[in-house]
C-alpha cells in the first residue's frame, strides 16, 4: 500500500511538471513565431495589395489584374496597426 502510495505521489508530480513545461514551451514558440514573421516586413517591397487577390501586389498604385479593384495601401514595413500578434 504504501509503495502504490509513493508511486502515485511520482505519476502526480510527473504529470505537473509535464503540464507546467508545455505551458511555457507554447508562450516561448509564440515569440518565435512573431519574431519569424517580423523579420520579413524589412524586405517587404510591395506597398500595393489586391483586398482579393493577396498574391497581386505592386510598389505603385493601380488595379488587380485579375478583378480589376484598386490595390489597398499596405502599412510600410516595421508598421504592425494593421494586425494583432
């Protein structure tokens, strides 16, 4: 009985430390993948999207060339108003 005891007392601080470790791994993964996506906005070139057609992008002002809406402004790079993360 009491070695079924200690066994259970292990299993339960196992199963804690397994959860606390996970929670901090997801927040850490997170920051990495808003540090990914934030590296790109320096390259970015296009200043020019399609609210359609997102693979249609341009450095001037003009129209889609697939609907033929007028290509939105896109923030300049560095520029995060226009998302959340």
């Amino acid at each position: 009985m009491k070695n079924l005891k200690n066994i259970l007392i292990v299993t339960a601080g196992i199963a804690v430390f397994a959860l606390v470790s996970s929670c901090n791994k997801s927040d850490s993964g997170s920051s990495a993948q808003v540090e990914e996506e934030h590296s790109g906005h320096a390259q970015m070139a296009a200043k020019y999207v399609c609210p359609m057609h997102a693979k249609i992008t341009s450095d001037k002002p003009g129209k889609c060339s697939e609907c033929g809406m007028a290509l939105k402004e896109t923030g300049a790079a560095g520029d995060h108003s226009k998302h959340d993360h």
